[in-house]
C-alpha cells in the first residue's frame, strides 16, 4: 500500500493470522487449496479479528519446495489461481480492514526460473552473473559447506564446467547478491506487488543474502570454535543489502518481518522497530525444540522454549520489535510441540500465552482449532522434501530406517501443513477431491462448524483472546517482565503501561504444578479477564493440567 502522509505502525497493535495456501480451502476440487478457496472464508477471518494475514508464496513454482522454488516473480501459479484472483482477494479483505503481507523470496530462484535458464547458456550470458559459480571439474567440490539436510551447498553443470551455489534444495539457486543489476531487477518484482496494495512482505531466509569466502571451510570454523553456519548466515557486510531493500521500500506504508535465522537479540535490538531494517523478525532460536525425544512423545522441552521466549522478550523490550508465534510451516503444530493433541486446554492456554506477548503476534492456521498431528503409517504419505531427502539419505548409508522412519513421522513439516478442519463432512470440508495432503487426527467433532457453537471452545476461546489483547493496553503496548525464570512447565510473566498492569500465568504441563508469585505483587485488585478455568490469585497456587489465566489491573503512572 502506497505512502500517503505519515507512516501509521498499524502492525505495532496488529494481530497477525499465518495462512498456508495448499492446505487452507480447496475451491475447485484439485485437493489443493487456492485463492479462491481464501476468498470464500474471509467472513471466517473477520470474524475471528485478526487484522492481517501472511500468505506463503504462490507465485508461479515448480512445486519442488512448496513454492519457495520461485520460477515467476510477477506471476501467480495456475494450482492457485491467476492475478485477478490475487488482486480480488487484496480488494475484498482490505474492504473487511483485514491488510495482507505476502513471502518475498530473495535469497534465491527455481532452477526454471528464466534467468537461470539464461545462465546455464554460457558464462557470457548477462544473467550468468545473477547466480553463484565456481569453475571446477565434476566430483571435486568447490568447499566443503553443506546446508541442515546435510546435503552440499554445490551443484554440477557439465554444460558450462561450473559449480553451481544453493544454501536449500540444488533446484534453487542461491541469487547473487554482489551483483548490482540482480538486486535492482529482484526488488522491482517486489514494488510490483507492493503498488498492487499488498500490505507487506516476510522476507525469506533474509540472512542468507550474504556468504563469506569460498576459501573458508566449515571444518576449519568448527575446528576453531566458531559456528560453521556463519559461513553463509549474518554475514558482515549484509547490512548494505537489507539497507538498500529498506530503500525500495521506503515510500510504503507497509509491515516487513525477516525470518532472521542466526540474528542475535543484540542484532535484532538494531535490525528492527520503526526505524530498522524491517519492522520485526521472527526468532527462530525456539525452533531447536531442545530435548525433544522421539521415543517419548514428540514434544519440545519447555522450560528451554521458556527461556528463549523470555530472553528475546526481556532483550528487545525498549529497542527492535519481535513477532511471536508457536508455529509455521517448517514445524510441526503447536499442539504436537508445545502442547498435548487431545486437550483442548492445552490449545487454549497456548494462545493465552502468544496473545500476551509484547511484539506483533502471528496465529498458525488451524491453531484456533487445536489440530495436531497426523499419524503417517509409510514414507509415502509424507511429501516434504527435506524429510525425504533424510529418509533417503539413511537409506544410502544403510543407517537404521526404522528408527529413521520414527523420528521423521513424528517430526516433519508436513506435520504442520495438514488441511484445515472446516466442517464435519468429507476431507473435513478441506476438498471434494482427493487432499494433497492427509487431513490429521482428531478433526471428528472439532471442525471450525462445530467450535462456532461451542461457547467454551478452542475457536471462541481465541476469539476472546484477539479481543482481550487488543482492547488492553497493557498487553498490545506493555513492556514485558518475566516472572517464573524456574526450571519448570510454568510460564508467567507481568506486561505494563503506565495505567495497566497484566499479570499471566500458565502450566504448560498435563500434571499439577504449584506456583509461588513473588511478594513485590501485591496480591489486591486484580480482575480475572480470560482463563481456561476460573482461577483464584493467591501467592501460593496449585495450577492444574494446562491451566492459564491473565488477571489485571490499572496502576498509576
Ligand atoms: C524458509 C521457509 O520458511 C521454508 O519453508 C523454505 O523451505 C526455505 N526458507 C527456503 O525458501
């Protein structure tokens, strides 16, 4: 959306709503969700109060990584829909104030995109100079660097005698970001989206754009303590890029969120707020799931999700601006991670939890449902090409494929992009043909038609709570200050403004767990607003299984 007069930070009080385009509705049958399919539940997205959504990429793709394989970026792919569908969707979801933020994918293209097709022609070709060769001959790779599949960072062409760079998948190659004209031909694709109305981008695997020398080894950083990622992650000098990306789009009114892998809160303090280089990031440090244990159930560990939450809350308090949010596209559900499939407590005092963070929150699809995992029985029901490829590659090795199979079943990113639970028909009114994916477990009776009725359900629980923080300035405006820093399932913490004060407490846990505030709370005046059970303030509590509440009061600046 174009600039008019002085930038708004709409988005400093927005609530986000994350939608996975394949697997959010279904409009004409071919088991895969569409624009259309969008267009036909904006009264469900109003109706939940979100006021903005984030769309992963639809632009025209060869489908090798779910469209971040980007072959076209000015086209929509035919699977989704056509331009005058997109430009549909911008116009009626603005005429519900609900604004939209697309992926911009930067850091690299499909191997059909146009440019590189140009590229494999001959090292004279203009666009050669858009990717990242190395000349060498075949079986001797230019380094050693392979990316978090395991997999290496080069690709062979025996047409041109080069190497090929790509951080992801060898059918995207990583742009060259050292060349001038790139970065002028890549951010005009972004105006042209931006002068259409969109609302803003998340900047894909933004801190990739940069790579150190091609000299340097990872062994040699392992071997001298340093993290062998930042060959290819935050790498000095990548602030010249994200500067002139901030320049392209500083006559907008717009929302930007780097996915900000490596970043450090020291970083992000600087990178972000109304005058960084984007207006938030997503921290991806809770991502690391510590103690997870495939043997057990596939659950994170919360006490270390606790700390990283309260550390990049607590660190970017005063300066920068974080976007909380318990799950995307690349992990599997809140409920599986953070929480427990069959408890709809669980569900609810997770939202409590994201919707009392200080930062611009993004609600996951279907985490207003409670859906949780899916039961895969076979390799052939998981479709996500990083699982594959780790699949395949114990199968090389001749390592445990049992164990293999496990560990991937449980712990994959199909995990978190099953269908949407509409109604209680058919492919949970995802489809009428045959899904892309299989519906997860546990929709019976708990589709979005079903919890609309339900005045305690898990779907008007989170409507309660959109409300809740929008209306209190304490929780859209607050500072935040951890409470509970214990090694425990409990999360609690305070979020103030001069005139309000919100106390939060919860067990993330299915056993009861006491909990003792600390004597500088005073224990008088506070006002019960939203609970998953009604919950009496003392100093010393017993919390049940999954039990939140957030009390508050008004203070005195
Ligand atoms: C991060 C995206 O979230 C993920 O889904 C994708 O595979 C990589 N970036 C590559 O674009």
């Amino acid at each position: 959306m174009k600039q008019e007069n002085k930038k708004s930070v709409w988005w400093k009080k927005a609530v986000g709503y994350q939608i996975y385009p394949m697997s959010f509705q279904d409009s004409n049958g071919d088991g895969i969700g569409d624009i259309r399919g969008i267009i036909n539940r904006i009264d469900y997205l109003a109706n939940l109060g979100i006021d903005f959504i984030w769309l992963n990429p639809i632009y025209k793709s060869p489908q090798i990584d779910n469209g971040y394989d980007i072959s076209d970026f000015r086209n929509i792919d035919p699977i989704f829909g056509t331009i005058n569908d997109f430009q549909e969707l911008i116009s009626k979801l603005h005429k519900k104030n609900i604004k939209l933020i697309i992926d911009l994918v930067l850091n690299h293209s499909s191997d059909q995109h146009y440019w590189f097709q140009e590229a494999l022609n001959s090292k004279d070709n203009p666009y050669h100079d858009y990717y990242i060769w190395q000349d060498g001959v075949a079986n001797t790779k230019p380094n050693d660097w392979v990316n978090w599949s395991g997999a290496s960072e080069w690709t062979y062409y025996p047409q041109i005698r080069q190497w090929n760079y790509h951080i992801f998948n060898k059918r995207m190659p990583d742009l060259n970001w050292e060349n001038g004209k790139l970065r002028k031909d890549l951010l005009l694709t972004a105006k042209f989206w931006l002068d259409m109305g969109i609302d803003g981008f998340r900047l894909d695997a933004i801190s990739h754009l940069k790579k150190m020398s091609f000299n340097i080894s990872m062994k040699s950083m392992r071997e001298s303590g340093q993290d062998p990622w930042a060959v290819h992650t935050n790498v000095p000098g990548l602030e010249n890029f994200l500067k002139e990306i901030k320049y392209a789009f500083s006559g907008y009114n717009i929302f930007t969120v780097g996915e900000a892998s490596g970043i450090t809160p020291g970083q992000a303090s600087l990178w972000t707020g109304e005058n960084g280089y984007f207006n938030a990031i997503f921290e991806l440090d809770q991502n690391r799931h510590d103690g997870y244990d495939s043997k057990k159930r596939p659950k994170g560990n919360i006490q270390a999700f606790k700390k990283v939450i309260f550390n990049w809350e607590t660190r970017l308090n005063i300066f920068g601006w974080l976007s909380p949010y318990l799950a995307n596209h690349d992990n599997p559900r809140s409920q599986q991670v953070w929480g427990d499939n069959r408890s709809d407590s669980s569900a609810k005092a997770l939202s409590l939890i994201l919707l009392s963070l200080k930062g611009t929150p993004f609600i996951y699809f279907g985490d207003e449902l409670g859906i949780g995992s899916k039961n895969f029985t076979s390799i052939e029901q998981i479709t996500d090409p990083e699982a594959q490829i780790a699949y395949q590659k114990t199968k090389q090795e001749k390592g445990n494929i049992a164990k293999a199979f496990t560990d991937i079943a449980n712990f994959n990113r199909d995990q978190g992009r099953t269908p949407f639970w509409w109604n209680e028909n058919k492919n949970a009114g995802f489809s009428d043909g045959i899904p892309w994916l299989g519906i997860s477990d546990g929709s019976q009776g708990r589709s979005a038609e079903s919890q609309i009725k339900d005045p305690n359900s898990i779907l008007n629980f989170y409507k309660k709570m959109i409300q809740v923080r929008k209306s209190s300035p304490s929780l859209n405006q607050g500072l935040f200050y951890p409470l509970s820093l214990e090694q425990d399932s409990t999360v609690n913490f305070l979020r103030q403004t001069n005139s309000q004060l919100s106390l939060v407490i919860s067990n993330l846990s299915d056993t009861t767990t006491q909990i003792e505030l600390p004597t500088s709370i005073d224990l008088d005046n506070w006002l019960q607003v939203i609970a998953t059970r009604p919950t009496r303030l003392q100093r010393k509590m017993s919390l049940g299984p999954y039990q939140a509440a957030i009390f508050m009061k008004r203070v005195n600046g």
